[in-house]
C-alpha cells in the first residue's frame, strides 16, 4: 500500500454499483453505477472540493469513502495517526473501521434531519465521546462545553433540544458533534446548501477557521460553485459517477480543459451589469447511470464531441503535473473559464 | 423563585408539551381523571369497599340497593359495591399487563423487522400476518381454550393476540426514521446497532405506541370482560367485572342491578382509557409528523 508523503487519504478506483432488481424475484436487471472508477487524493490539511449535478454520485463517492456504505471496487488508503499506518478503509474488519471512525467524519447537508429531535444538544454532541470511551460525565459535559464555543455557540445551550435552534446553529452543533473525536478527515457533504446565503458564509468562515486551529483535511462537496471556489485548494468535477476534471482551484476555474468543466463554469453569474453572459446551454439530460452512453460518458451532449468519443472512454491522465481530466482532446481545445478576483 | 421559573422555561422537555397540549383537550382531562381515580380505588381497595368482597350472607341475596348495600347484593348475597372495587384492580392488572406484555414484544420485534430488514423482517411480519389473520377475540378465546380456565391464561391470549398491531405500526415507522440522516451520523462515529435501536430510532417511534397502548388498554379490559363473561377467565369467587356480569345474566329480570353495575364500570373504564387514548392522538400527531425533521 503505497501513498505519497504529505496525503492522508488517496482513492485509486473507487466504484459502487448498486443493483437493479425487478420483477417476483428480484432478479438483478441492471447496475447504477454511482461512483464509476473514482480516483483522488488529499494532501493533508488542504481541501478538496467535489461539484456535480445533483445525482452524480458526490454524496455516494463520500459516504463510500467512510464506508457508510460498502464500495464496490477500489482502495480507500488512508494515513491513520491511531494505528500508526496506512491503512486501506475499503478493507478493513470491523474493529478497525470503529477505530479509524474517531479519524474520519461527516457533516450532513440537512441541519433538520441530521440532529435527532429526542436528544438534547450535550447528549448529541457527547455520543462520540461515549460510543469511543473517550469521556463520560463531567468530563464529557466540560469537551462539550468546549465544543460548543469552538463552533460558536454557548455552553449553556446543552440542555436544549435541536428544534429550539435555527437552520445555521444546527449545522453548528452537527459540526461540533464531527469535531468531538479530533478526526483528521471530515468529510463535508454540502454543509451550506440548505442554509440561507447570508449563514451560508458564516459557516464557510467557521470551517474555514476550524480546519486551521485543528489541521483538519476536508473533502468538500457541493454543487455551488462559487463556494467551492472560496473554499477548496484543489476542485474535482465529477459527472455520472466518474471524476472528469481535477485541478488547483484557480488553475480549473481559468483554464478548464474538459468541456463539461466549461460548461458548468459558464453557468456561474458574475456580479459585474457590464459583462455579457455566454452560457452554454448543455443539450439534453444526463443519462440514465443504469445505461450510461458508449465511449465518453458526455459525448452525447459534448459540443466538441468527435466520433472517437462514442467510440473510446477516455482515461483520466495528467497534463501538465497538476492538472488531470478524461477527454481526448484536452490538451488540444481551448475553452473559456471565468476570471479569479 | 424567579431563577427556578427561568429554569423550568429552559428546561422544556417535550413532555411538558404534550401536558400543554392536553389541557385543551377537555374530553382527554375526564378521562384521565377517572382513570386516576381508578388508580386510587384500586390501591384502596381493602379501606374503602364496605364490605368483603367474597364474603357470602345468603339472607340478604339479592337485595336491591339499599342503605346497607349501596349497590345491592348478588344471588349469593355479596355486596356489589365491595366487588366492583375490588374488581377495578383486577381490571386494571389485566390491562396494565397485557398492554405491558404486548407493546413490549410488538416494539421489539418491530423494531428489529424494520431496523434489519431483509430475511428477519419476512419472517415476523408473516407471522404477524398470520395472527391478524384470524379475529383476534376467536383466537384469544382458542388459546385460552386450550390453556384452561384462569385468569393468568386469558392475559397471555390476550397478549400473544395483541402484540401484532403494535410491531406493523412500529415497523412502518422505523422505516422512515431509519433513513434520516441521524441514523447515518450515528453509524458514522461508530455507535453499535443496538444503541442506533434503542437510543436513536426507538425514541422517535414512540408517539404512535403510546396511543396505541391507551387504546389498546381500553380494548383489553373489555376483551378480558367478555372471556371471563364466558367463564374462561377470572373464576369465583374473585370478583372480576365480566364475570359478575356473568353471574348476573340469569337474575336480568327480577335484579337488574346485578348487570347494571359491573356494566356501568366497564364502560366508564373503557371509555375514560378511549378519551385520553383520542387526546392523547390529537397531542402527539402534529408533532409525530414534524418529530423526526
């Protein structure tokens, strides 16, 4: 199990297929392909933003990652502090998967459904400490007191239940509740998406922060563009289950060299009443991931598609060091990003 | 003074709610009511009857009420007073335990057929399938059958007839409780099955049970009042509802309060559990739906 120094967690051909089953049998039809032979890594500390459409398999690529949900294929290594290794997480057995959970965590896009209504926020934010034996009784209520403030909020909102809190707190308590192990890897599952835009920045502000005071590596996903861009050191873009494109923030925002990527990126307003918009308008749906189209998964709706596309998928190769995509003429079309403030 | 106020208003748990909420339900109030007092007669059962119970003065046999006899003797001469009050134990025991029996199994096993889901949930379901098959009084009134005559026996028919509805409404509900992403943050920082069970999708479950468990006590008693009507369940001389009913089917004409009595009880019992079971609903159901948000 090999891993470049400095990368806590590395993914080399992530899948997960989920069957399709019909009929009085349940006789498996089909596959969806979600996560389609994923590759990335993380280098520690830094965070890596995941932008798609809406059921691309963003969510299901991250709770794979945590083994929320079992992978299909692939290797998940990930440079473990507790057992000192590097460690595949699509492997391991299921006492080590409790061990590496206190290193690895998630936060939920919905602050309503991810805070059960029947506990009080010192007993949510808590349960990691009592689930890993880590604290318990005064102890316990003084790391979520100290939680609670690092996140922003008071210590005496521990006796409170969660409907008592607004959209923006919630997502506070469920990133304290993240945080109460001292993970290394959090995993942020488009933590602002359901919150209001002005809260939205607030919480972007509070990850951002955290993840220096606590040397946290993200793996940020979302579907807003622009906050991934505020966020993200380097950005993934994924489309039907396969990543396309993935770069340095600032290198894929200016220099886009898959066609999906420009198309996506045209779609990001400007706040400036001068500039004329050219969007490009993608023809079409995306495809159905039970049968997705033969060659380039997006030559279908590719303005520069050629007939190799159909023919050939593409790999996912590097050009130029840092910057890798899966098309067969990346190096030679010239697309139009967006400017960086 | 004003600190502790400030506390209690800080410290609303749910269930000072759900108190709120039941005191606007008028109907629910008298039925609570009653069944506190209920409580009371049956505690004080042995200070307050006037007379015992199963004390026999076959002089005074069927004597109407009477200033003796409140309520009048029965063909043996027992006091009716004495063995209704001492009769609201029983009928409170049978539903206390029968419901205790019942929605403990029902969750339970609910909870693991939806949580699990799969082989397991084919399994209990079709077996509650099964039981609610049949109409569940027959099949008590079976069980008991075999069992034998006796109280004890009419409770476990009661409870093995029971327990059904509640793991269907409980299964339907962790089905949905189980998707929330709770669950999953819970399965994320490592916690065990069971606790997800019990500390995560138990306590959003629960609303429907509760009413269902207050319906089900007023079911019970009236189920059990007919068994021992049909002699299977409590046997004399203890002094059970159904079966003063029983004892009086024979003397409906020339004593009626022999029938009146016990039937009056059973229908106010039944009724008080029916009111604050409805409250009860009408209390926990806007929340059940926002409960899980």
């Amino acid at each position: 199990m090999t891993i470049q120094d400095g990368v806590l967690l590395s993914v080399k051909g992530l899948k997960k297929y989920f069957p399709v089953r019909r009929g009085v049998f349940r006789r498996i039809v089909g596959w969806v392909k979600a996560v389609d032979d994923v590759d990335l890594f993380i280098p520690e500390g830094e965070t890596l933003g995941l932008v798609g459409e809406s059921g691309c398999g963003k969510s299901t690529c991250g709770r794979t990652i945590l083994r929320l949900i079992e992978p299909t294929a692939g290797e998940i290594l990930f440079r473990s502090q507790r057992l000192g290794q590097v460690v595949d997480i699509a492997k391991v057995g299921k006492n080590e998967l409790k061990l590496l959970r206190r290193e690895m965590q998630i936060i939920f896009q919905d602050p309503y459904s991810s805070l059960n209504p029947r506990m009080t926020v010192g007993d949510i934010i808590g349960e990691p400490l009592i689930v890993h034996q880590v604290a318990r009784g005064k102890e316990k209520e003084n790391r979520v007191k100290e939680l609670l403030e690092a996140v922003g909020l008071k210590p005496e909102h521990m006796q409170r239940y969660p409907h008592e809190f607004s959209g923006g707190q919630r997502q506070r308590i469920g990133i304290a509740r993240a945080l109460a192990l001292d993970p290394q890897l959090i995993i942020c599952d488009e933590p602002v998406s359901a919150l209001d835009v002005s809260i939205q920045a607030q919480v972007l502000n509070l990850l951002e922060g955290l993840q220096e005071e606590f040397h946290l590596t993200y793996l940020f996903i979302a579907h807003d563009l622009s906050v991934v861009k505020h966020i993200s050191d380097r950005v993934a873009v994924m489309y039907l289950g396969k990543i396309v494109e993935l770069a340095e923030t600032e290198e894929l925002f200016t220099h886009p060299i898959h066609p999906y990527t420009e198309a996506l990126l045209s779609a990001v307003p400007v706040p400036d009443p001068d500039y004329k918009s050219e969007r490009i308008i993608l023809q079409g749906d995306v495809p159905s991931p039970v049968n997705p189209p033969s060659g380039c998964y997006f030559h279908p709706r590719c303005p520069y598609a050629k007939p190799v596309c159909s023919e050939e998928p593409p790999t996912f190769q590097d050009y130029d060091g840092k910057h890798f995509a899966a098309c067969h003429f990346a190096g030679e079309l010239s697309l139009r990003g967006v400017k960086m403030k | 003074m004003h600190d502790l106020v400030t506390k209690i208003i800080e410290s609303r748990l749910p269930s000072t709610e759900v108190f709120r909420g039941l005191r606007k339900h008028r109907l629910a109030l008298i039925g609570a009511g009653i069944i506190l007092v209920l409580i009371f007669i049956a505690i004080l059962a042995p200070f307050i009857a006037p007379h015992d119970p199963i004390e026999q003065n076959l002089e005074h046999r069927l004597l109407p009420p009477n200033a003796e006899y409140p309520l009048g003797t029965d063909n043996l001469g027992r006091c009716i007073l004495s063995r209704l009050i001492h009769g609201t134990s029983v009928s409170l025991q049978i539903g206390v335990i029968v419901v205790g029996i019942a929605a403990t199994t029902g969750v339970t096993l609910g909870l693991i057929a939806g949580y699990r889901g799969g082989l397991v949930d084919e399994l209990i379901m079709r077996i509650v399938d099964v039981l609610l098959a049949f109409p569940g009084i027959i099949l008590a009134l079976a069980i008991a059958g075999i069992l034998g005559p006796s109280l004890y026996n009419v409770m476990l028919a009661l409870a093995v007839v029971g327990w059904t509805s509640y793991a269907r409404v409980v299964r339907g509900s962790v089905l949905s409780v189980k998707e929330k992403e709770f669950v999953e943050a819970a399965r994320a920082l490592g916690a065990g099955e069971a606790r997800i069970m019990f500390r995560h999708i138990l306590p959003n479950v629960t609303a429907p049970v509760i009413v269902m468990a207050t319906l089900g006590m007023a079911h019970v008693i009236l189920a059990a009042a007919a068994l021992s009507f049909l002699g299977l369940g409590a046997q004399p001389p203890t002094p059970e509802w159904g079966s003063m009913l029983n004892d009086g089917r024979a003397f409906m004409r020339t004593a009626p309060h022999l029938t009146i009595f016990p039937g009056l009880a059973i229908m106010v019992t039944v009724l008080a559990f029916n009111f604050l079971g409805d409250g009860l609903r009408d209390v926990l159901d806007p929340r059940l739906k926002g409960a899980a948000r």
